[in-house]
C-alpha cells in the first residue's frame, strides 16, 4: 500500500512535469503510461524496491521545483532547496547522481535557448550545484561504488562498459514491448566489440546525435 501510494505520487508529479511542457491530454497519457506500463511493476509489489520508488520521487520532485521556479529568481535559495532533495534521493539510490545534469540539460534546452552561456546568467544557484557535484564524485570514490559494481558483476569495467550499452538498448526495447519481463534478467557478459555490442553502441551514438541535432527545433524531443 505504501509503494502503491509513493508510485501513483510520483505518477502526479510526472502529470506536473509533462503539464509544463505539453498541454492537459499529452500530460495526461505521459502520467498514465509512467504509472500502468508493466516494467513498473517490480517497483511497486517488492518491498525492496521502495529505494526506487523513494528516488524517483526526490528526483522528480527537485526537477520538477526547478522548472516551476520563476526563472528570474532562480539563485541560492532553489539551489539550496534542491540539493536537499538531491542528497535524499542520493541516499534512497545512487542513480539520482544524474540529476545535476538533468536539470542543467533543461535550462540549456528551455531557459537559455540552446546556448551554451545562457545558464551563467543564474551562476548563484549552480555554484551550489558545483558544490554538490564535487561532494557526490568524493563520495563516489570513497565508497568505491564504481569498483564495487564492476565485482558485482564479475567482470573488468571495459567488458561491464561493453555490456551495458546491449542492457541499456534492450531496456529501451523493454518500454515499447514489455514482453518476457523478469526480476532479474540473464545477461551474458560481453567480452569484445561484437556485432550486436557495435550495433548498439552504433544506435546509442545515433539517438544522443539526434538529441544534439533537434535541441534547437524540437527541444522536448531532445530533452526526451
């Protein structure tokens, strides 16, 4: 009941996210296809999974405080306000280390129109931004949270590297076909650039180029 609560409020705020970008019935079918689809489901029936559903929400919440701040004032206190957010979505889960660059990618897209020095005009919230970064890379490294997820999985950080770029595809795949979902899915370690390791790394290279190429003319396609 708890992580029911937790994911259909974060549901909500995926309302407000896309709300900010879209009109109602975009926002509406972007909230609903994040709180029904079935990859979903391992968040809200596991108990130890609340450390997903506890990130999401922190991570959700600090993106979506900043793109409700009014832009003329945003400064120490939202960048305050945020890191708050960032350091309890950080201890839920350390996936929430991608935040700063979430957001940082939406004031490039939406507030600074695409240009790279628009962002220093709101320098006093980034210098705590930056502040933040250097304590989560300390913390990276003092914890050896790399080294520890590369033993996790028994292998070298090339071979783990190779890997996740066949892992981060078939998740991609995974949203637009659900089929064949499992707790824990096998994966075979890869040990070389194969065939199927270059074709994936060949269509990750295409997507993050096609964000680059639509940030001026479709800066919500980009974003996403």
């Amino acid at each position: 009941a708890v992580n029911l609560a937790i994911h259909i409020l974060n549901g909500l705020i995926v309302f407000g996210i896309a709300l900010a970008l879209f009109n109602v019935c975009p926002a509406f079918v972007a909230s609903a296809f994040f709180i029904v689809h079935p990859i979903q489901t391992e968040s809200v029936t596991y108990i130890s999974s609340r450390s997903e559903l506890l990130s999401t929400f922190f991570y959700l919440a600090a993106l979506f405080l900043f793109m409700k701040w009014p832009k003329a004032k945003i400064g120490f206190i939202l960048s305050l306000l945020v890191g708050i957010l960032f350091l309890a979505g950080m201890s839920s889960k350390e996936t929430v280390i991608s935040l700063p660059l979430t957001i940082w990618l939406y004031d490039w897209l939406f507030l600074s129109d695409g240009r790279f020095f628009g962002f220093l005009k709101r320098w006093r919230f980034y210098q705590l931004n930056l502040l933040g970064a250097a304590f989560v890379a300390a913390y990276v490294l003092n914890t050896g949270l790399l080294r520890s997820v590369v033993e996790s999985a028994a292998t070298s950080g090339w071979h783990y590297f190779l890997t996740q770029s066949r892992v981060i595809v078939r998740y991609i795949g995974l949203i637009l076909w659900p089929i064949n979902l499992n707790l824990d899915h096998d994966v075979m370690i890869s040990s070389s650039i194969d065939p199927v390791v270059a074709a994936c790394g060949l269509f990750l290279t295409l997507l993050l180029w096609l964000a680059v190429f639509l940030h001026s003319r479709q800066p919500v396609l980009s974003f996403g």
